[in-house]
C-alpha cells in the first residue's frame, strides 16, 4: 500500500546514479505481487512496497471487511429471530477478540508470510524494497535513496482514502478503512461520513455490532449507483436502521466524550469517534509519473490503453491506480494479462474490462452485473424487464424475506441478458449463474428450462424471474 508522499518531490537535479537495474520492476504488493509465477524465475525482479504487504484487500480492505461483516450478520440475524419464532439475543461483542480473530490470527500473518517468502530462499530473483518510490527519468525510480532502473515497471500502487479537507485539518482524530478495523474499543455511538459502499458496509457492521451509527452524507440518496429499484428499497430499509443525516460537514471539533460534527444546514451530530468513508483516490499521484513520460487522467487515475500500456514505453499500469474498477477481482484479472504481456509482445492480452460484476456486502447483499434499466432504456434497447420477490419462493418462505429481489434486464428480441440486480440473502452467490450468462451470451429463452434448479433452494427465485421475461 502506497502512502501519502512526504518527500520533498519538487528538486529537479540530476538523478544519481543507478545503483542496480532490473528486468522488471513491480510498484505495490497487491495484485502485483501475483505477476511473478515460476515463468519469471529467470527474470530480475525489485518488488517496492512502502506499507504492508499484500495490499488494500488482504490488509484493509475486501477480506477484513468482510470478517467483521460475517460477524454483524450472525448478531443481526440473533435480532432479528422473533420473525423465525425464535427468543435469541447476543449478550456480549468481545471487539478485542474480534480483531485478534482477524489481524492476529490471520491478516497479519499472511501479510508478514508474504514478505518473507519474496526475501527468502524461495525467489532468490527478486529484491525488496520497502521505501517510497518516485520516478525520477524514464524507466528510473528513486526508492529509499538509491536510484533503479528497469527494462519494464508494473506501477500496482493502489488507492487511498479521500479526505475532505475539512476532515483533514481539523486536527481531530478522524478513522477509515484503513484503521477503523483496528479502533483500541468499539464505540457505543459512531458517525460515518458518505453514503457509497464502504460507508453502508461499515454502518452494517457497527449497527449489527450493537454501535449506534449516523450516517451524514450530502444527498438524499444511499449507493445512489444502483438500479432505481434497488436504491429505493435501500434507502428505506436504511432509513429505519440508521439515523441519516442530509448535509456536507463543515466543522469537526473534539468533544470531553468524542467528537462533534457541524453540518452546513446548522445541524450537529456528536459520537465517540467518526469515520470518513467518501471514496479512494488513486496513487498515482504521489509518483511523480509525469517526469518518466507517464500521463494521467483528470479523475488521478493512470492512462492505460488497451493492453494496460502506460504513455511511457515499457512501463505498465493495474489495479485502483489505473482501473476504471476499484475491484479486486478486476485487479486480479488484469494482473493475468499483464503478466502475460510482459512476456508476449507479440501477442498482447486486453484488459478484461467486459461484464464486470459487484457486491455490496450489507445487509441485505447487493449484487451486480451489466446496465441498470435506465442505462438499456438509454442505449435504445427493447427491453424486458422483470422484478422477482425473494418472498415468492419457498425458501423465500423459510426466511420471512420480505424485501429481497432479483430484478432482470433482458433485450425482448434476442432473449440476451443485459443486466442482473439481486437484493437480499445471498445474492453474491445467486448472482454468478447470471455472470456466466452474460459472458457466454447464452440465451435466456432456454436458460430456464433447460437445467434443473433444485427444490426448493432460493436460486428459484432467478428461475422464476427469468420465466416471467416477456420475450417477442
């Protein structure tokens, strides 16, 4: 994980002189750590990574996260039992043992197993950095004060947090993802800043938790993102959980028992701690990029072309620095392709770009796939459109689900599958049948009946959903 760049970048001297040069050079342990398989064990490799091995995901990010969250489903479904017929409660949430669950026992031991296998015995190819990197030429990079080179980079710096400035300078004690996994206690009250889905899948797991969670964000609209159907049913299941708050923050101060935050309608709100969820700003920024001849979007990202080509000939881009994807699974799979790419410019790989599917890890689950409705309406497409209940089916019955849908957009003509939107249990799992579809381009008149869907498991409620499509 890359951090925020505390040298001085602005002296334009000479660079010295390399002190060692490379096949290949690889910026950031994330997904970059992936591109050397045993192909590349006659290659020379400097692996640079200033943080903690491993990355965003592996140390603050999808993996943790989604621990903690496990552990709010299972105390929210204790909560919720009475609808089951069910007198359950949690007596206590032991918030030291949770994280030594998580970090002690196995983030932490990954992370420091990783890095000892890139300097060990194992990958006597590769050399390790573990200082600030920053361009200083073309193909030249300044990392702890010695200056190397590189045949070929691979910049998978990552992201950060974003951080309005108001949070920033306020000399108050501010959380996020990155350390808010670790807080010494769980707070009784908690603010969270932003309404996108790092935001929702904190609030769920400190609501689930026991934490009183507000939530301040600047519109109206929660994961605003999504398909219309799945914002509204959202946002009124929020409503009823969380306190939600309309406005921007324009003041943070500390209080004897936490913290105050001043919004710009005049409202204040006061908890123990807050945390600042409102999106991740890509690394590339902190590099110097621009005096090795690499340019770089208006939004901070990296400009790849096709193929993840930097502007600057023989250095690569991957992952949130470059992406139009902040996803993990996506930085994997173009990881693939620029491995494969470094070894084969003859026969150069795309970047995988094509269905990419998402979940949102509250509760309940959201998951996603292809274009909104309003996005096909837009495209000119004829569509189908069905809205399923999770309630209408058996196991639907079992849960007492009365808020989960699965929502189809198919083209009406061609029975092709142009987006899927599941709501409620399970649907990061439910949704996969509907990825395949997608990228096999199978035809969704058949799909159906073609194949058993057992009985009376809850993926009958894709079946049910692709039978009521109304096809020419």
């Amino acid at each position: 994980m890359l951090k925020e760049n505390t040298l001085n970048t602005s002296n334009t001297s000479s660079p010295a002189t390399p002190s060692a040069h490379y096949d290949l050079i690889i910026i950031g342990t994330g997904s970059g750590n992936s591109i050397p398989t045993p192909e590349y064990d006659d290659v020379s490799i400097a692996i640079i990574e200033e943080g903690t091995f491993g990355g965003t995901c592996l140390n603050v990010g999808c993996i943790p996260t989604k621990m903690y969250v496990y552990a709010a489903d299972v105390a929210l479904a204790a909560r919720e039992a009475g609808r089951l017929g069910l007198d359950a409660q949690v007596n206590s949430v032991d918030w030291d043992s949770i994280v030594d669950r998580v970090f002690t026992n196995r983030i932490d031991r990954i992370a420091q197993g990783g890095e000892a296998y890139r300097r060990g015995d194992e990958t006597p190819n590769i050399t390790v950095y573990d200082q600030h990197a920053r361009f200083v030429g073309p193909k030249t990079i300044e990392v702890g004060g010695e200056v190397i080179t590189g045949d070929q980079i691979v910049i998978a710096a990552g992201s950060r947090p974003t951080i309005p400035p108001v949070y920033r300078n306020s000399g108050v004690k501010f959380y996020t993802n990155e350390d808010v996994m670790r807080m010494p206690t769980q707070p009784k009250s908690l603010i969270i800043v932003g309404g996108g889905y790092i935001a929702m899948e904190f609030a769920h797991v400190f609501d689930g938790l026991g934490t009183k969670v507000t939530i301040v964000n600047r519109s109206e609209k929660l994961l605003r993102f999504l398909d219309e159907d799945l914002v509204t049913r959202f946002n009124a299941i929020a409503r009823e959980r969380f306190d939600i708050r309309i406005g921007n923050g324009t003041l943070l101060e500390q209080t004897e028992n936490g913290v105050k935050l001043t919004l710009d309608n005049g409202e204040t709100v006061e908890a123990d701690a807050i945390l600042v969820a409102t999106g991740r700003t890509p690394n590339g920024d902190l590099m110097d990029v621009d005096t090795a001849g690499i340019e770089m979007h208006e939004d901070g990202r990296i400009k790849v072309d096709e193929y993840g080509r930097t502007t600057a000939e023989g250095v690569w881009a991957l992952g949130d620095v470059s992406s139009p994807y902040m996803l993990k699974h996506v930085a994997n799979a173009e990881t693939r392709a620029i491995s494969h790419n470094l070894l084969h410019h003859d026969d150069l790989r795309p970047m995988p770009h094509e269905h990419v599917p998402s979940a949102i890890f509250t509760h309940p689950q959201i998951a996603t796939v292809g274009m909104t409705e309003a996005q096909a309406r837009e495209a000119g497409y004829d569509v189908t459109v069905k809205v399923q209940n999770y309630g209408d089916v058996a196991y639907g019955w079992a849960m007492e689900d009365h808020t989960g849908i699965v929502k189809l957009i198919a083209e009406r003509t061609t029975g092709k599958l142009l987006g899927a939107h599941y709501f409620g249990p399970q649907a990061s799992t439910l949704i996969q049948q509907m990825i395949t579809v997608m990228t096999y381009d199978l035809d969704l008149r058949d799909f159906a009946r073609n194949q058993y869907w057992i009985h009376p498991a809850l993926a009958e409620v894709t079946e049910n959903a692709i039978l009521s499509l109304e096809f020419a």
